[in-house]
C-alpha cells in the first residue's frame, strides 16, 4: 500500500466519527478527554453482520439465562482451523466472561498464594494486577529493546522460570506489537517443560495483524502440555463490551480443575446477546476484518510518517500486530506518567504511560490508533502542539 494514501475505496464505513460520550463509554466518558487514544477499544461501527444478528436477538422481547450453543463453540474451531491451522476439538474448550476472569480463577486454582508468576515486560498492565491481587509474586523477564526493536532475553527466561510456577505470555505482545516467531514459542515451551512451569498465552489480539501477516498460536508452535490459550473475538470485531471468551487446553487435568474453579468463580456465564455478536463474527464478518486490517495499517503509516516527518524526537518501535503504537519518547526525557499527563492537560488528548506496563517501559507512551482518520490526525496535531509547549517550558529540549 502507497504510505500516505487515504482509503476511499471501501465496502465498509472506518471513516465516519461516531459520537461515543453519553453512551457509559469507559474510553469517552470516564475521564472527559477531547481524544482518547488509550484504553483497546476501537473507534470503528461494528461488522453489519454483528449488529444485524444482536438486532435480531434484540427483537425477542425475553432476556432470560442463556446457555452456551455449541454453534458458538463450532465457529471458533473453524476460524482457527482456516485460518491458523490451530485444530480444537468441543471437549478441550471451556466458556468464559473474558480473558482476565479466566486468567485470575486460573491463578487461584493452578497455582498457591505466595507462588511466582513470570510475564514478561514492558506488558499489557493488568497482568500484575491480577497476579498481585490474587496474593501471589510478579517476577519480569524484561524484554530487550535494541534497534527500535524487542526480543526476548532466554537467558534470564531460564533463570527466572527456576522459581516460577506460571508463566502468562502475551502473543501477539501488547503493548509493543510483536508477533512471536514459532521458534520463539517453542523456545518457550522448551524451558516452560525444563521447569515444570504451566504457561497461559493469551492471544487476545491474534487476528490484528499487518495485512498478509499471521500470528502463530502457541499450541500449533510448541508440543508442551501445561499449556493453556485464552481467546476471543472482543479486540478484533470491536464487541469487548459482550464480555464472551474461550479457555482451550488439551491437558484435560488442568482443564477439569480451571472448569470448576471458574463455575466456583462464577465467571462461566453467558451474556444473552454474546453468542450473536461471536458467532456472526466468526462465521459472517470475516470480509469487514481483513478491510480493518487495511485501514489500521494505513493509519500506522500515517502515524510513521508524521513522526519522521514532524516530531522526530519520537520514534516508532517496529510492530507487526495490534492497533497499539508503542511510542519511544526517550529523547523527550520526561517520565512517561508526567509526559501523559501534560498531553491530557495541555491538548486533551490522552495517551497510555508506558510505567503502567512495567518500569522497563517509562520512556515510552502507547497510542491507540484504532479511530477513523480525522479523529488519529486531530490526534497526532496535538502531539506535536504538546510537546512543542514542553519545549518552551523546558527551553532546549529539541
């Protein structure tokens, strides 16, 4: 695709800005901000066919308990199937509210308070939340960033899984964008089985890749047993506030203790329009992802040349998946929590502080660049304004 070339041909509609505020939105009406680039949600109206088939369900005039159908459970073996060549079978899946719920019951159960838990940082923040939160100890494999690029460290790996009971991987990795290569993943494995560690991949954002671009699922990488995948559509067809995920391990033991502590947890339940909005997703919407995937990576090159062109104080890592830009703003040198705040402050415009994701990452911001173009433009204009008032009030900085 021509950097630079805004996207007029498509079927369907990324470039409408759509009034959000009003609507109990956590990203528009928390906290106020005139532009939200922060919190993983995306600013795009979602696939016809979703809103088509919730409408439908919308009409019946019950809303009572719901179970789960197995057609939802069809329609994830099929598009990892197709897709992925990721091969899941009905009796090694389990119905969840959502990746957290699921990863903190699997906490509680696989795991003794007290116990260490690896992720590898700079990574998505609630990670060490829900370690913390359920009493057990966050230990960091640190990921290296060299050349405007991340790796990881499989030294430290082997150290530190020593004393680890669990390790929670992110595949792709939010907040920097890498989709881990097959050796990668089966490195992991290697020293996950070497240290007798259960390792949990959420692979939540698999499906946002650079256009022509696959992530590769940890099961279909690696031969390790102790291994579970959290899944789910909420990233990708834009539908988080659904709250519906899967849990897939084909280690039945594991599964069996994470079924019941999750119905112990309460966190097995199903929302009365979630199985619309994923089945529709993954049966009727495939056509509105791949055009998505166009028009994010169309507005990360928007993003790429705006900074080498207009604010090259800032640098772009190099990523291949998500819509969350993991901004190097070392040379600003100005802590990324008091840098995010004079952006809110100064502009209005509200970007991620890279400390929230490990210290490793507090010369960094994350930027969400899931909107349609007017609003990422707005956006970047007042980045600019920004850090040029920095620069008067901190004379010499660039």
């Amino acid at each position: 695709m021509k950097v630079g070339f805004t996207m007029k041909n498509t079927k369907y509609d990324f470039e409408s800005v759509i009034d959000r505020k009003g609507t109990s939105c956590l990203k528009w009406d928390l906290f106020g901000d005139d532009i939200p680039m922060w919190v993983a949600d995306m600013d795009f109206r979602v696939a016809p066919a979703i809103q088509d088939a919730v409408q439908r369900r919308a009409s019946h005039p019950v809303f009572g308990y719901t179970i789960v159908p197995d057609e939802l459970f069809e329609s994830y073996i099929s598009w990892w199937d197709r897709r992925y060549d990721f091969k899941m079978s009905r009796e090694d899946m389990l119905y969840s509210t959502g990746v957290m719920p699921s990863i903190s019951s699997m906490i509680r159960c696989l795991t003794d308070v007290g116990d260490e838990i690896l992720i590898q940082s700079p990574v998505y923040h609630v990670f060490f939340y829900v370690i913390e939160d359920n009493n057990r100890k966050v230990v960091e494999n640190e990921l290296v960033y060299e050349n405007d690029k991340y790796k990881i460290d499989f030294d430290d790996l082997d150290e530190k899984l020593a004393s680890c009971k669990m390790m929670i991987l992110c595949n792709p990795q939010n907040p920097v964008g890498k989709i881990w290569s097959n050796e990668d993943l089966a490195r992991i494995g290697e020293l996950c089985e070497k240290h007798e560690v259960i390792l949990i991949s959420d692979e939540i954002h698999c499906d946002l890749t650079d256009p022509k671009l696959k992530y590769n699922p940890f099961e279909t990488s690696s031969d390790y047993d102790n291994v579970i995948t959290c899944l789910s559509p909420s990233k990708s067809f834009n539908i988080a506030g659904f709250q519906s995920s899967i849990v897939h391990t084909k280690n039945q033991k594991l599964l069996e203790k994470i079924k019941t502590q999750m119905h112990v947890d309460n966190s097995d339940s199903c929302n009365v329009f979630a199985t619309s909005a994923v089945i529709s997703a993954y049966n009727d919407s495939e056509e509105w992802l791949e055009e998505l995937k166009e028009v994010l990576y169309e507005n990360k090159q928007i993003v790429k040349d705006y900074l080498a062109n207009e604010l090259p104080i800032i640098k772009l890592v190099e990523c291949d998946a998500t819509y969350l830009l993991w901004l190097d703003c070392s040379c600003v040198n100005v802590p990324s929590k008091v840098l995010s705040e004079f952006l809110r402050t100064n502009q209005g415009l509200f970007l991620s502080a890279g400390c929230d994701f490990g210290q490793c990452g507090d010369k960094f911001l994350r930027m969400n660049i899931a909107c349609p173009q007017k609003l990422l433009k707005e956006g970047l204009g007042r980045l600019k304004a920004s850090l040029t008032a920095l620069n008067i009030i901190n004379k010499g900085l660039y």
